[in-house]
C-alpha cells in the first residue's frame, strides 16, 4: 500500500504541544515515500554517529531542545516553515524509534497507508 499521509505529535495534550499531519501533495506525485525514507535514514545515521561517539544523550538534549522551540514557534506564529515540519517528523521519529518519548495519543509518529480499491478506501496505520 502507497503511504498516504504522516501525524505526528508532541505534547499534544498541552497547550504548548503541536500536532501536525503531512500527506504526499505537499510532494511532487511519487516523491513522498522517498523522502520520508530518506529522512529516516538520515536521523538514523545521525542516531549512529552520537552513539558511536558516546554522545548520544547530547543529541537527545538537542532534539528536544528543538521541539520545545518548534513549540513556541507554532504558538507565536500559527504556522511551521516547511523546513520545520520534516524536522518535527525526524524528530519525534527518532525520539519514539528509541523509546526516549512514548508512543501514544499524545506523542508518536504514525505513517498512514491506503488503498483505493472497487470505491472502498482500506487504510493502515503503522508507528514503524
């Protein structure tokens, strides 16, 4: 199944949280789960490259830092630059893939599939 959409959430259960859902027209048509995949990748050898080092609390920190500024970004603004949106996903991503935040109603990063098939739409939501 093709993947549709992405929600992510951090805090969302506080008014200083953020919620944001992305879906592939934000993407030239086919270039969505590539880009995804790549930034998977991309926090994953970020990930290595700290933990390699030792340092991995360090990123952590950072990451964390980000998304508390993202945060306030959002509530100062309304808005998120597009830049800021695929760190929000990498972020929370990564955070979930290492159990440093909990998956939940609240926090996690859920990757929407679907498929149209004879008018039914069937979808799947994964954390991966």
């Amino acid at each position: 199944m093709p993947l549709n959409k992405i929600t992510v959430f951090y805090k969302n259960d506080t008014d200083q949280g953020i919620g944001l859902e992305m879906n592939q027209d934000a993407f030239k048509k086919g270039k969505f789960e590539g880009v995804v995949e790549n930034l998977k990748d991309t926090y994953t050898r970020m990930w290595n490259d700290f933990a390699n080092k030792n340092k991995s609390d360090e990123l952590v920190k950072n990451i964390l830092l980000q998304l508390e500024q993202m945060c306030k970004e959002k509530n100062e603004t309304g808005e998120l630059s597009f830049e800021s949106c695929l760190d929000l996903i990498g972020d929370v991503w990564l955070l979930t893939q290492k159990n440093i935040i909990e998956t939940n109603d609240f926090n996690g990063c859920f990757f929407h599939y679907t498929k149209i098939q004879n008018g039914i739409t069937i979808s799947v939501v994964r954390t991966e």
